[in-house]
C-alpha cells in the first residue's frame, strides 16, 4: 500500500507529542512493508532544515517539505473577527503547499492519503480532484475542545471573549469537515465517541499512539536516590504551559512547604523567558535538552499537570515507558487506561498533588516506587504496542479500498 503523510508541521526532532505519533505510526507502517511518503508544511515556528536529518530516519520512501509562514499576525487576526473563516485554519492555508501537493498527486498514485490533524482539511478539494485515494484524517485530539477548556481558564475577560469568539469558528469548521473523509482515525475512544456526536458516521478507528519498546531503554538507577521531579513538553503549546504555570503557582509552595528539600526539574522547546527569570526555590529551569529520554531517565517522579486539552499525552506515554512514575491529573491520562496507584499517581487539585508528592517520597525511601515505575512500562508496552496499532489501522484502509472497487 502506498499512502501519502500529510503533516502541518515538520516531524522532527521528536520532542512533541504529534511528532512522536506521527513517527512511531509512519515507522511501523514501513516495517510492516507500506510504502509511506511525507509532505510536511515546514513552518516559521517549528522550521527544521531536511538536510540535517540524521541516517536512522530513514523510514519514508520520500520526504518534501514546503516553507510556510504560520506566525500570527495582528493585523490578519483582527481581520478574521469580521468573516466566518477559522484564523486558527487559516494560519495554515498555503498556496505552495498546495502546489506541491497537486505535484505529487501527479506524479504518483496513492492508496491512501493521511491528514494528520484537521488544518490539513483545505487540501481535500484539490486531493479530491487529483486522486482517487481514500482520504483518512487522523484526529490527534478534537481541537476545538482543547480551546474551549483554554478559555474557560483565562482569567482575563479581553482574551477569554476573543478566544471563545476563535474557538467557535474552529468549532464550526472542524464539525463541518466530517462529512469529508473516508476514515477517521481518532487517538482516543473517547474523541472517536465525540466525533460521532458531532455527526461523524463513517469508517473509523481508535488509533492511539503506539510505543516502540526497542526506543525506550529505562535506567531505574534514579530510584536509589532522593526522590527529584521532572516536567517536559513544549512550552509553546499552550495547555503545557497553562498546567505548568498552575503547579508553579497553586502546587509548589504547598510541596516546599512539606518537603522543602525537593527539585523539579523543567524541560521543553520555547522555554517562555519568564521562566528562566524566575526565581523559586527548588526549581531548575534547563530548557530544551538533547534527549528527552535521558532528561527523563534521571528522575523518579514525572510531573503532567494537564488542565485542558484531549487526545493523548506522548509525554506520559514515554515516561511511562522509560520505567518511570509518572503524576497526572484526569485529563491528562485521558485514552491512557492506567489503574491508579497501579500504572500512574492521579491528581486534580493542589491539596492532592501535595500528597501524591509526599506520598512518592515515602515510596522512594521504602524502594517501591521503582515497582510502580516498572508496572508502568510493561503495562504501555502491552497495551499501546506501534505495531499493532499501524496494523490495525492499515487493515481498515485495505477493506476500504476493496469497497472502493
């Protein structure tokens, strides 16, 4: 089967959760003998040069990026509050991208093209006039539900009403793209229950993001000594800083306060200046690391204080494979079917968080919050396995193209 990825943003390096989804699915599909190719817009925000990709990614019969300039720009911004369109889409809308979409579709016949999130939806049209291949749109989350949550939680009314005006038209956009795809391949069962209530009624899949066990090497040497905290993510998504920001603020000087001892450790790409300014005890700020997986490795306790968005957390998931204990909130683990105090430590408050903290380090000290760490990493290894992922959703798309016949 050849399929065609179609990516809003370069895939690499992986230090994001859609990029590590989007990798561990497209390898997995290669190793089980598909032919996949990579369009990726290559954006001002996320630019990455092609050349310097290292060797080992190898996995795509062919790669084409296009330069895309998706900043956002006030006078543009202010101009969407008068139409109908989504600015969040439009951001994304590319007359280049297009033309070397068109190309491809040209040049070569795909079985199967792949949009990974929704602001890849404006191409359909012309992959609709270009190609008879089943269009599959794999949802990472339901996007405008992530908004939604964002703005319930901005306190300032200015920018609370301008981001429920953008989020309404995201709304509006994404419902009304449903009826264009041949497959949905959604993250969660949940975002799948969703998408059918909104008015989704064709072929689907859950398609979680799968874990390569060979790429997740643990190293429990980290439980034998005193108990440290990590949190990694890209702090240029705004529910990772949203949930940072609030662990800072409503969790931390609770956690000092019992245990003034104790570190947290933070990582990601964009690290908000403000952040490197701050000046908090028991907090070290180092920004973006070479390896999210040693970075990870060298602290017991892994910290996702996630207050909104949907689909799942790449973040946990590799924690969660590296061996570590991994703290979340409801909403984090969403699509991850941990059990509490088996697999994961769940938190929603502040007061709970403290105690989960306080509790870690009484397991720390006992030596079994290494056993906790590693039921974690056989539990995600079992469950959430990339190769079985891909090979259900590559079976869904030959059944398909057989009732396209």
């Amino acid at each position: 089967m050849r399929i065609l990825q179609l990516c809003k943003k370069f895939p690499f390096p992986l230090k994001d959760g859609e990029s590590i989804a989007v990798t561990a699915l497209s390898r997995s599909m290669k190793a089980l003998g598909h032919e996949v190719h990579l369009l990726a817009m290559n954006t001002s925000k996320h630019y990455f040069p092609k050349e310097k990709l290292p060797k080992a990614f190898n996995h795509y019969a062919s790669i084409h990026d296009v330069k895309v300039d998706n900043r956002v720009k006030p006078l543009q911004a202010l101009w969407h509050l008068r139409g109908t369109a989504s600015y969040h889409i439009a951001r994304f809308c590319s007359s280049d991208f297009e033309k070397k979409l068109v190309k491809l579709l040209r040049q070569t016949e795909f079985d199967v093209i792949q949009l990974e999130t929704p602001y890849l939806s404006p191409y359909i049209p012309a992959i609709r006039k270009y190609s008879d291949a089943v269009v599959s749109m794999r949802a990472h989350n339901v996007e405008f539900e992530i908004w939604e949550r964002i703005s319930q939680n901005t306190a300032l009314w200015p920018k609370r009403w301008y981001l429920r005006h953008l989020t309404g038209r995201l709304r509006q956009y994404e419902i009304s793209q449903l009826k264009a795809y041949d497959h949905l391949a959604a993250i969660t069962r949940g975002d799948l229950e969703r998408f059918r209530e909104l008015g989704y009624e064709g072929s689907a899949t859950i398609t979680p993001i799968g874990v390569d066990s060979q790429s997740y090497q643990p190293d429990y040497s980290s439980f034998q000594k005193p108990l440290s905290l990590s949190f990694i993510g890209s702090l240029d998504w705004m529910p990772n800083l949203e949930g940072l920001q609030w662990f800072l603020d409503k969790v931390w000087p609770l956690v000092q306060a019992q245990q003034p001892g104790l570190t947290l450790h933070i990582a990601g790409r964009n690290t908000p200046k403000w952040l490197y300014r701050m000046n908090r005890p028991g907090i070290v700020v180092e920004g973006e690391v070479p390896s999210a997986s040693a970075f990870i490795n060298q602290h017991s306790l892994m910290v996702v204080p996630l207050l909104s968005g949907s689909g799942m957390r790449a973040k946990i998931l590799e924690g969660m494979a590296l061996g570590k204990a991994v703290l979340s909130t409801q909403m984090g683990m969403e699509g991850i079917s941990a059990e509490p105090g088996i697999h994961a430590l769940i938190a929603n408050s502040p007061e709970e968080f403290a105690r989960q903290i306080a509790e870690a380090s009484k397991l720390q000290e006992q030596k079994e919050l290494e056993t906790l760490g590693r039921e974690a990493r056989r539990f995600v290894l079992e469950e959430y396995d990339s190769m079985e992922v891909a090979r259900r959703l590559v079976q869904a798309y030959a059944e398909l193209s057989v009732e396209a016949l």
